[in-house]
C-alpha cells in the first residue's frame, strides 16, 4: 500500500499546516479515497498530486482568509487549474467555498455532507471528511462536470470504483442515507449498468490480477444499489 502511504502522509502534513484551520475544513478528493476502504483485500490506490479541501464555514472573508493562509504558507498557485488553487511547499491544494461565490461555483454535496462530517485520524493526525455516500456523490458531481463522459479515463470515476468495490458496508450506508443522496446515486449508477459498455467500464478500473474476482462483487454492489 505504498501509494496509500504517500497520499496519507500528504495529507497529515496539509492538515497540521492548516493549523486551527485544520478544524474548519473537510478533506475531499482523491488523497483521502483509501481512508474509505476496509476491506483487508483492497487493491492499491492512485498517487495523487494535489490534496483537495472545502471550507465549512459559510460566511467568511476572503481577504481574511487569503492573509492567514499565507502566514501558513499558503499562497496563491499563479499555474493552479483553478482560483482556488493553492501552494504548500511543493504541494498543489485546492481549497473550495462550502457554497457558491464570486469565485466560482462549488459542489453541491458538500453541503450535505457537512450535517454529518466524520472526525477521523490519518498518521495521528485529525482530520474531516464525508460520509463515505456523500464522497460518491461529491465524485459523481465532478464526473458529470469535467469528465466528458469518458467513465473509463476519468480519475473521480476511478475514485468511485474503488470505495464501491473496497469498502463492504457502502451498499447499507448508501441505502440508509438520506433521500437526496440515496436518489441520485441510483440514478448515477443506473446510468452505468445500463450503458452497453457496463464491462468495459467497470474492468478499466479493478487491477487485472483481481478483475475475475473482483469483478462479480462489484456489479452485485452497482445491482443491490439501485434496487
């Protein structure tokens, strides 16, 4: 689990940088999707260059915010994909607004999601993140914004794939989730099992060493999903 190792340790170090912010903000993106995984049989994760975050504060000045920030050592990415883009050392963070702003739009989800954040510990470090159907819908929200469409390339649809298939109780919590969300990941993941492509799909994103095996689990998962 090297790869895992990595991300995690990018992650500790982010999250005592912040600081007392560190209190205020939830991990979201791809360096936390190992976190979500229990199963002893979990396959390796992706690296990942970029650590992403989201504020849970609602009402708050960015001037403010931007000064603190670089007192921490943040400071603006000039060559970030994004105004949110950040520079810690030589790791790029991408710190997003709980709701929509002059900057720019955020993901719906997050929102949801911070009515039941989960405090966890990552090297001895604390953090936040989602519940774990709360990051399947964060993912399926930037698949539908940036992936094209393509399920087979896209790094948020490779995300979903892994904590589907890793985590073992994803499919009770998705069913005991709250209607909004438990609707739309039915609706997302009907969209896949009903695409002609569904094996293909799904094979682009389990190692080919543990595709025979893996492969059934995770189709019984997509198929006990939507039901």
């Amino acid at each position: 689990m090297k790869n895992r190792t990595i991300n995690l340790g990018v992650v500790a170090e982010i999250a005592n940088a912040l600081g007392e912010l560190n209190e205020s903000v939830v991990f979201v993106g791809g360096a936390v999707v190992s976190v979500y995984a229990d199963d002893t049989a979990a396959d390796e994760v992706r690296p990942t260059q970029d650590v992403d975050l989201t504020l849970t504060l609602v009402d708050i000045d960015q001037h403010r915010l931007d000064n603190r920030l670089a007192e921490l050592g943040f400071h603006p990415d000039l060559h970030g994909h994004a105004i949110c883009s950040y520079r810690y050392k030589d790791i790029a963070v991408d710190i997003m607004a709980a709701t929509d702003t002059m900057r720019g739009p955020t993901n719906r989800w997050y929102q949801v999601g911070f009515e039941s954040i989960q405090k966890i510990e990552v090297q001895d470090t604390p953090i936040q993140i989602l519940p774990a159907p709360c990051y399947l819908a964060t993912k399926f929200e930037a698949f539908n914004h940036r992936g094209q469409g393509d399920y087979r390339t896209s790094h948020d649809f490779e995300d979903i794939i892994y904590v589907i298939d890793n985590r073992t109780t994803i499919v009770e919590e998705i069913k005991n989730s709250g209607e909004s969300i438990q609707g739309f990941l039915k609706s997302e993941i009907q969209k896949i099992l009903s695409n002609k492509y569904v094996d293909e799909i799904l094979s682009a994103h389990l190692h080919p060493l543990i595709e025979e095996q893996r492969y059934p689990l995770l189709l019984d998962k997509l198929k006990r999903i939507v039901v």
